[in-house]
C-alpha cells in the first residue's frame, strides 16, 4: 500500500495534478489523502484593535471552504475515477503549509506527494510555485511537481540531471527506479560541463555509484558540453521527448537556486514535463 498526499487549493492546476497522480498510480494499491492547508493572512484590515471578531468569522469561512472545496474534489474523484486500488480520504489543516505538509509526512507515512507547480496563491516569478519551493530542505520523501496542463502519459523516458557530485545508492534512488521499473522505462541520465573539463575523482566514483544502482534497469548516459546549463537542459528535454525529468535537491542550496534563476529553475523553466524532486536527505 501506497500512501500519497495530494495538497489542494482548489484550483484548476491542483485538480489537473490530482488527476495525474490518479493515473499514475492507477495499478497500484493506494490511499490517497486530498489535503487542503489554509490560515490567516498575516495582514489585514482585520488585525486592528477589534480583529478577534473578525479572525474567528474568517477562520470559521475559511473551515467551511475547506470542507466544501474537499467535499467537491472527492466527488469530482469518484465520479471520474472508480478504481478498486484506490482508497480517498480528505483533510484539512489551519496551519503554514509547509509546517502541515511536514506533520502530514510524519503522521501518515507518506511515500509520495504529487502537486501542481502553480497554483491559485503561488508567487509568479517562482516557476516551481511557492508552495512547491517551501517544501524543499524539509520534505524527505518526494515530490512530483506537475506542470499546469500537463495531462498524463505513459512514461516511457525518465531523464536524471545531476552533477555527479554525491554517492548514489539505492535508498536515495528508490523512488525514481520505482517509477523505472513500475513503467518500464528508460531512464537517461544527463551532465552538462566545459569541453576542456575532466570529471574529478570524486565525480568519477559518483558516475560508478550511480552505474551500480542502475544496472537492474535500461539506462543510457548523456554528457553535453560546451553550452549553458538552461539551454543545455531544454535541448534534451526536447531532443529526447522526456515524459519525467528527476533532480536531486539539495536542500536550501535547491531553493536558492530556484530563485537566483539557475540550474533547477531553468529545468522548471524550460521544459513542460513533471518533476520528480527527490531529497538530498535519502542518500
């Protein structure tokens, strides 16, 4: 049994991804758990001398939004999709979402989460979406982030950009084999470097690690020099027709980099395919 949480905020990207994860997942057994987050805004024309009056109708609307909004994914759910695998619980939370999200993962062993990159209340110049990005660093298991409009198809190619700078093994990768292996994918892995470079030592026993893991599954190796991370990345994405692009985050390094416009926004950026994120944490 598979356990996976869908954060909704009821928008039409969110449902788009409740969908996806629902196809991907349609042969496996599993409990899905529709989870809305919602709190106050720390600002307000409420939050003057008499905001208490205000706070508790606002917090009693917003818990009657959540119920409502949950109650119409669920039966959006059932009447769409009846999969005898599947199994559908909805909470709600009023609490900071990554705080929810994080207690959500621990309480109900959550092996997935499947969200929308973009969202009704996601900032704009944040590719993977606010929500998406606060959960980055804190979050262990992974993350696939759904791209808006992006309906789901058999994934045949997986793509695995890396730097080949950490020591791969089979507990940091198992999720991505999963998904290899439940598909029966090919799974391609990409480095981006200078024509005159060398990998180092260490890049070079990561490249072995990494051939290690992956030699139960249909695999094939890609460098790329000679061109810019961002551009570099589209190119295969696009050359290769990639159905699932995986990235490795590493924590708050991850996050910076997504908003200095770098390595992984490019990725985000570039190329309308999911994101599987997995967590530095794992391996």
């Amino acid at each position: 049994m598979k356990y996976i949480l869908l954060p909704t905020d009821f928008s039409k990207n969110a449902w788009n991804a409740v969908e996806y994860a629902l196809n991907l997942f349609k042969e496996e057994i599993c409990t899905f758990y529709i989870f809305n987050v919602y709190n106050q805004p720390a600002s307000g024309p409420y939050t003057g001398i008499t905001s208490a009056k205000a706070r508790e109708a606002i917090y009693h609307a917003q818990v009657e939004n959540s119920k409502a909004g949950l109650k119409d994914v669920l039966s959006k759910v059932n009447e769409k999709y009846n999969n005898p695998n599947h199994i559908y619980k909805c909470l709600s939370k009023y609490e900071m979402f990554s705080t929810a999200v994080l207690n959500a993962e621990k309480e109900l062993n959550i092996d997935c989460i499947v969200m929308g990159t973009k969202g009704a209340s996601t900032f704009k110049e944040m590719t993977l979406g606010s929500n998406t990005a606060s959960l980055i660093g804190i979050i262990k298991c992974p993350i696939i982030a759904v791209p808006k409009n992006k309906e789901f198809k058999k994934i045949k190619e997986i793509g695995l950009s890396t730097d080949y700078d950490i020591s791969f093994t089979d507990l940091g990768l198992k999720p991505l084999l999963r998904l290899v292996n439940y598909n029966n994918s090919t799974l391609s892995v990409l480095h981006i470097m200078d024509r005159n470079c060398k990998l180092s030592t260490k890049q070079t026993e990561s490249l072995d690690s990494l051939k290690t893991v992956l030699k139960p599954v249909k695999s094939n190796f890609y460098t790329l020099t000679d061109i810019g991370v961002s551009s570099g990345v589209h190119a295969f994405v696009e050359s290769r027709k990639l159905d699932m692009l995986c990235i490795i985050a590493k924590e708050q390094d991850f996050l910076k980099r997504i908003l200095n416009k770098s390595y992984s926004k490019s990725i985000s950026n570039h190329s309308n395919v999911p994101l599987l994120i997995l967590s530095i944490k794992n391996f």
